[in-house]
C-alpha cells in the first residue's frame, strides 16, 4: 500500500507556503481514510487532518504558520498523538495541544473543541 500526503504537509519556509509530498510505504492493502476537522481553542483555530489506514494513524496539525505530523501513541483513552515538540490528545470533540518542553505535568497549551 502506498499512503501519500500530496500538498498536505506544508513548508513555511517563507510567507508563500511551499507544498511538499511524503510517501509512506505501508504493507498490506488498507483503505486509507482521511477526515479534517477544524478545532476552535479560544482565540486560535487549528485545523487537523486525520488519516487513518489500517493499524497506523497520523494527524497533520496546522498550528498558525507551522506545521506538526504527529503519530498515534498509546493512551488510556481517546486519540492521542505525538509528533515534534507536541502531544494532540482527543477525545470526543475536545482535543488539548501540550508542549512537550514545557514539561510532562504542564497543562495543555490550548484546550480545543471541534466545529466551533
């Protein structure tokens, strides 16, 4: 199977975004499955795009200028993503973004609901 993510991870590089293609090679023949969501976190918006093939999921979070792939992780329950500096946890409608070096007991950065 082949999961590609054409113009979704983008660089920031300068104030004109720079689309960039990363190809996964993942065995087996999963369907993949994408899903956007656009989260309200106070006065900041992020928006997610969920894929989801098979055993491996990722979310591709646009964080203002930047952007995060993050990989799913173990957790008690809902979604829980890592990637770069960051943990995007879900659950439900409600997903809170936590910065890694502010350290492991830190409160979320943003607490976020979906479609608001």
């Amino acid at each position: 199977m082949r999961l590609s993510l054409t113009a979704i991870i983008l660089a920031a590089a300068t104030s004109a975004a720079m689309a960039s293609t990363v190809t996964l090679e993942l065995p087996g023949d999963a369907k993949v499955e994408r899903n956007a969501v656009d989260y309200k976190c106070g006065d900041q918006a992020v928006k997610a795009e969920y894929v989801n093939t098979g055993d491996n999921s990722l979310v591709v979070l646009t964080l203002g200028d930047q952007t995060v792939v993050a990989v799913t992780v173990l957790s008690a329950s809902g979604a829980k993503y890592a990637g770069q500096n960051y943990v995007w946890w879900t659950k439900g409608d409600n997903a809170d973004l936590y910065d890694l070096t502010k350290g492991e007991d830190a409160p979320a950065v943003l607490s976020c609901e979906a479609g608001k």
